[in-house]
C-alpha cells in the first residue's frame, strides 16, 4: 500500500509503461547518479517543464491524476460518472474510485478499492487506457 499523495517510482513507471503522457505529470522524480537511485521526495516541478529528461522520471499527484480522469464515459450508449468515495467507517481509510451508471448507481463499468487513493488512481488509469478510454492525445493537465 502506498500512503503517499502521489506515485511512488514503481507507480510512475507503470503508468509511462501503459503510456500515459508524461508531460501531463505535475512533479518529478531527479537522480543524480544516473538512474541508479532518485530523491526521497518528487520535485515541485511539472515534468515538461524540468530541462533534464535522462534521468528524470514524471511524477503525478492525486490531483493530477483526478483531473485527467474523464468525467463521464459513455459505454455501449450507457453514461458511467466518475465517482471517488472515502469511506472512513472507525477503520484506515478506505478508497472507491470508478465509473458508475448515471442512472442507476447499483451499475458500475468498473470500480477499485484499495486503501490507498493513489494505488485506486493508478489501477483506474491502468484500466481507462487498456480499455481505450482515455484518449492519449487529449491529455491535458490544466
């Protein structure tokens, strides 16, 4: 579980894996030794605006990744809404994020549940860009 508010280095690898555009990362991970090890926090900077890319790697916050997820999506003619829960109930946090009817919120194209938001985050992204969702080229960090 990742408790942070933004991805680790395995995370952001996973989505740079799965092609989600690095420019719309609002912060960086910097290595000083050529890869071989990086900071124990991201810089502040947006990654399309830190001049040295080689041994760079995009970083993205929850909400930057909140705001590139679509806010509705259409599914078969059916309309899913973007939807994120915390539900605390005397226990750890815990996180439902997904895409549910607009209709009938017992219908949902997909949901994650995790204690950690930025895993949720990342699972979702993992999906919308598998399932084609997300289209790569309208990626947009305001």
């Amino acid at each position: 579980m990742n408790d942070l508010n933004y991805t680790d280095i395995d995370l952001s690898k996973d989505l740079i894996y799965i092609k989600l555009d690095p420019n719309t990362a609002d912060m960086c991970w910097i290595s000083n030794d050529n890869g071989k090890t990086y900071g124990e926090y991201p810089i502040p900077i947006p990654y399309k605006d830190y001049p040295e890319k080689e041994n760079t790697i995009p970083c993205w916050s929850v909400g930057a990744l909140e705001k590139l997820a679509p806010s509705i999506i259409t599914d078969d003619g059916t309309e899913y809404c973007f939807e994120l829960i915390k539900d605390i109930d005397g226990r750890d946090p815990f996180y439902i994020i997904g895409y549910f009817n607009i209709d009938n919120d017992k219908d949902e194209l997909n949901q994650f549940e995790d204690n950690s938001l930025i895993d949720c985050l990342t699972d979702l992204f993992i999906w919308l860009i598998r399932g084609n969702y997300l289209d790569n080229s309208k990626q947009k960090l305001n």
